[in-house]
C-alpha cells in the first residue's frame, strides 16, 4: 500500500510538473485574462475619447421651463435661446449645438444631432414631466407638500415563497443566482473543453510515443491512471486559484464608482452563499466525472490524430447541460429538465439553475450530489479496468469499433 502511494504521488507529481512548465498549459491560463485586459483598456480608451464636454442644447420654450432646467443640477448641458427653427437646424447640421428643444401646442419636439454630444432623451423626459405637473399643480392650487404626496410612490415590499418559506427581497436574489448559474455555465464548458483535451493528449502522447511499456513495467496500471488524472486535476486547480488571485487584486485597484463594477457587485451581492457553496460542490464533482470519461476514452486512442475524434463526443455532452440550462428560466415545469438536472454530466449546470430560482427541494441537490459521487466511483472502478485492457493495444481502424469491442471483452466471463 506505501508503494502505491508513493508511485501515485510521483506520476501525480511528474504530470503536474511538465504540463505546468508548457507554453500551452500558460497560454490557457493567460489567455482569458488578456483578453479581459485588453477588453478593459479598450474600454477606458474609448470612454476616455467618447468624454465630450456638456451637450449644447438650444431651447425655445416658456422662460420658466428655461429657468427650470438651467436649476436642474441631474442634466449636465449648457443652454442656449434659439428662437427660429431654421435657425435652429443650420446651428445642429453646423454641429454649433448637440440638441433643440421646442415647444409647441401639444407638447415638446426634441431634435438630436447624430454627431457630437446630443442630450439623454430619458433624461429630459423626467425634467419636463416634472415641470408638466408642477404647473399643473398651480392651476389645481395644490401646494408643493400636496404635490409630493400626490406624486410619491407607494412603498412595496416583495417576497419570495418557496420550499425555504418567505424570504424578504426574493427576487434579486433568484435573479442574481440565475446570473451566476448562466456564467457558470459558460465557464465550465470553456474550462472542461481545455481540460479534456489535455489529459486526451496526455494519455494519447504516451501511447503514441510506446512509452507506456516501459512505465507499467516500473508502475501499476492502476497508479498510472489515477496518478494522470490527480496531475490534471491540480492543474485545474491552480488554474481556479489563479483567477481567484487576480480577481482579489483586481477588486483591490478597480475604481468602484464604476458603472459595469457596480452592475457586477450588485449581482454578486444577491448571491445566497448555501447556493454558491452547493454549485461549487457540484462543478468540482462534474469536472472530475468529466475527467474521467476523457482519460477512459482516451486508452482507445492509439495515437494523436484520434484525440479529437474522441474527445468531440464529450464536448458534446459539456454542451448539452450549459444549453438547457436556459430552459430552466423559460420552463421551469418541463419534465426532461428536471430528470436530466439529477443526471450526472448535466446536474452539475441544470441543477444549480434550478436551485438558483427556488425549483428545488433540499432532497433533490443531496440526491443529485450522491449520484454524481457514485458516478464517480462506477467511472474509476470501470475505467480503471478499461485501461488496464486497453492501454498497451495498438487497434488499427475505426475507434468507435475498437471501443466496442473492448466493452464486449469486458463483460465476458473470463474479464469479470
């Protein structure tokens, strides 16, 4: 049992050392980020050259509405009288003014330039009907404290019933997990697509090479397998710790006044921490299940040009769970989501989208929990044994023919 432990822990320690010393395992890690980086200076270069002074905006209404915007401090623009509305064009095609406000027997007309810095159509909606109603008010002799109680909205208070009982703000917090699930979705895809191709190439490499007659006869089959898989596994691990790291440093310099941070924050903060604890349980468990199948299906390949017919059946599957995983929101009743959220390969994604917009009874995520552990346990004890069998045969032809009959060698009675 030592000597196992002590190969397990060398083949384990050898696959992490050489994959994390490659250009590829690197060029993984990084490449998100730069792209992140270079998406975020991007960004500020093109705020920075888009920060026009305050829009110009030509007016021709009452002077007390002029006297009113010109007092609103929530518009940042500067005003002009423009009394003619030709006038008025030739000043906007001349770019002399960004906006012309004009007033007239039903209403208001808004003219925007489609250059320069034209004025927020919301912006000054909220302004006039404001102004609208406080004239309105002066006919109807209302006082300034009637108005404000006339124009206050009333005060609601949501919450959200479900299996957990009523929860105070319900909704942000469903809507903010569902975010979340959604993103997990897309990175787990991104992330198990990388990673199942490395331990693909991984086992491909040393088959390819004969190499792994010389390992078995210092080495079990058994410590050659799980030591691989523990190797990637801590990869991928390093590779979360990684973005951990950047993200703490990055919340640490990015300005919080921001408007993309503050939407970000205002997700994350929604977040129930059962839920994020219980998604990062089931992503853990998928990635090694997925691990696995790779490193089964991958003792089929007898040499590099099969690693990605026989990774692509994966892939697949990876696709699978992260597309219904926008069915959840839209038919949160359907009857194949639901039994494919507890299916192990696709709960990992389904079952924390249902468990993000309260679909889910507590049983449920234990039960797909405890399916997903026995998956895993089935796929070591079946793919130890398809690696055993396979490992040192070279089968010219077809791989999805190679694959079948090793599975039919496997459960005759001589091999069980």
């Amino acid at each position: 049992m030592m000597m196992f432990q002590r190969q397990l822990w060398l083949v384990t320690k050898q696959t992490f050392k050489i994959r994390i010393k490659t250009l590829g395992y690197w060029s993984l890690v990084l490449s998100p980020l730069l792209i992140a980086l270079v998406v975020a200076v991007f960004a500020f270069v093109f705020t920075a050259m888009s920060n026009h002074n305050d829009s110009v905006v030509g007016l021709n209404v009452d002077q007390s509405l002029v006297q009113t915007l010109k007092a609103d401090k929530s518009i940042k623009a500067e005003y002009k009288i423009v009394s003619d509305d030709k006038k008025a064009d030739q000043l906007l095609k001349h770019k002399k003014i960004d906006s012309y406000l004009k007033q007239n027997n039903t209403g208001y007309e808004l003219k925007n330039t489609t250059q320069g810095n034209p004025i927020d159509e919301n912006e000054i909606k909220q302004v006039l009907n404001q102004y609208s109603m406080q004239r309105q008010a002066k006919t109807m002799n209302l006082t300034n404290d009637q108005l404000q109680k006339l124009t206050t909205a009333p005060k609601m208070k949501t919450q959200q019933v479900s299996f957990k009982g009523t929860s105070v703000g319900g909704e942000t917090t469903k809507t903010a997990n569902y975010i979340l699930t959604v993103g997990l979705g897309i990175f787990i895809f991104v992330f198990l697509t990388a990673y199942v191709g490395m331990i693909a190439n991984e086992i491909a490499n040393e088959k390819s090479s004969r190499i792994m007659e010389i390992l078995l006869a210092a080495t079990s089959p058994a410590v050659q397998f799980f030591g691989k898989l523990a190797g990637i596994i801590g990869l991928a691990l390093v590779h979360l710790l990684i973005y951990i790291i950047v993200g703490l440093i990055s919340y640490q310099f990015i300005s919080h006044d921001n408007a993309t941070f503050k939407m970000i924050m205002s997700v994350l903060n929604g977040v129930d921490f059962s839920f994020a604890i219980i998604t990062i349980i089931m992503v853990f468990f998928g990635i090694v299940m997925y691990l696995i199948l790779t490193a089964i299906i991958a003792a089929l390949v007898n040499d590099q040009s099969q690693v990605q017919q026989a990774v692509s059946p994966i892939t697949y599957l990876a696709m699978l769970g992260y597309v219904l995983t926008f069915m959840v929101s839209n038919s949160p009743d359907n009857v194949i989501v639901k039994i494919l959220s507890f299916v192990p390969f696709t709960s990992q994604t389904l079952m924390p989208a249902r468990l993000g917009l309260q679909l889910t009874q507590p049983y449920e995520l234990w039960i797909a929990i405890i399916l997903q552990i026995l998956m895993i346990i089935f796929l070591s004890r079946f793919g130890l044994k398809v690696y055993k069998k396979n490992v040192l045969q070279y089968n010219e032809g077809n791989l999805t023919k190679a694959g079948i009959m090793s599975l039919i060698g496997l459960f005759r009675r001589e091999n069980i």
